[in-house]
C-alpha cells in the first residue's frame, strides 16, 4: 500500500511541477529557504495525495532567511501531504528549516480558522513538503545566514 501511496504522491509532485501555469510561476527565484519556529499545526487531513492534492497548514515564527527574499515575522505554509503523515511528529515551539515554493494559484485551496477563511484574497500561497527538525545548539547543522 505504502509503495501505491509513493507512486500517487511522485505522480502529483510531477504533475504540480509540469503544470505549465505552475511551473512558470516555480522558477528558482521563487524558492526560499527559511529557518522558524512552529507556532501553530492545522488539521491533519487524515489522508495524503492521490486524485487530488492534499495540503495540511502550519504558521511559523520566521527567524533566518537562508535563500531568497522575506520580510515578514510569520509565514503560512500549506504542506503538501503525500501519505497523511508527514506532520504527525511536528510541535509548536520545534526549531525548523523549510524549502518554500511560491506560487499564485494552489492545486486544492484549503481553509481552516486561524490559518485561512474562505474570503481572504491571496496573491501568494507558499507551499512546501515535509520540514527539516534542526536541534537546538546542533554544532554540525550548517547555519542560516
């Protein structure tokens, strides 16, 4: 079942990829990779990706830009949730790093109380997959500039 789940979840990443909308908007100047603090997960859908993609919320207190451009203290990020799991281990207050994606369209909006509502108007939606845990006083973890 996990091998099906692998295979569904390669299928809609390829596809977000090849999108020809989403890939124009996906150039390697709209990656950034952040350093935060988890303040807050969202529901977990309980399933991953498969006909439709499948995203999960978490809002991080922004500590270090490593790549790229943002300038604001807080970010939401829609998860891109491929076997229901990824963020079952993530707590708030865990230091983590996140290789972000811009885009102006999302395959599957997601609204949910304190991360979206239904009539917010969003220019950029910043998703990502599973986040990298980076332990506190880590000497051999590579540092965010």
């Amino acid at each position: 079942m996990k091998g099906i789940t692998a295979i569904i979840g390669l299928t809609v990443l390829l596809l977000h990829a090849c999108h020809p909308g989403v890939r124009a908007l996906h150039s390697q100047g709209d990656n950034i990779i952040i350093e935060g603090i988890v303040e807050k997960i969202g529901d977990a859908p309980g399933v991953g990706s498969g006909d439709h993609a499948v995203y999960q919320f978490a809002k991080y207190r922004v500590t270090s830009v490593c790549e790229g451009e943002y300038n604001q203290k807080e970010i939401v990020i829609d998860h891109l949730i491929l076997e229901g799991t990824e963020l079952e281990r993530l707590h708030v207050g865990d230091r983590v790093r996140l290789t972000i994606k811009k885009s102006k369209t999302i395959f599957n909006r997601r609204n949910e109380d304190g991360f979206r509502n239904p009539d917010d108007k969003i220019e950029i939606f910043y998703t990502a997959g599973k986040p990298t845990l980076v332990p506190p006083n880590c000497g051999r973890c590579e540092p965010c500039k």
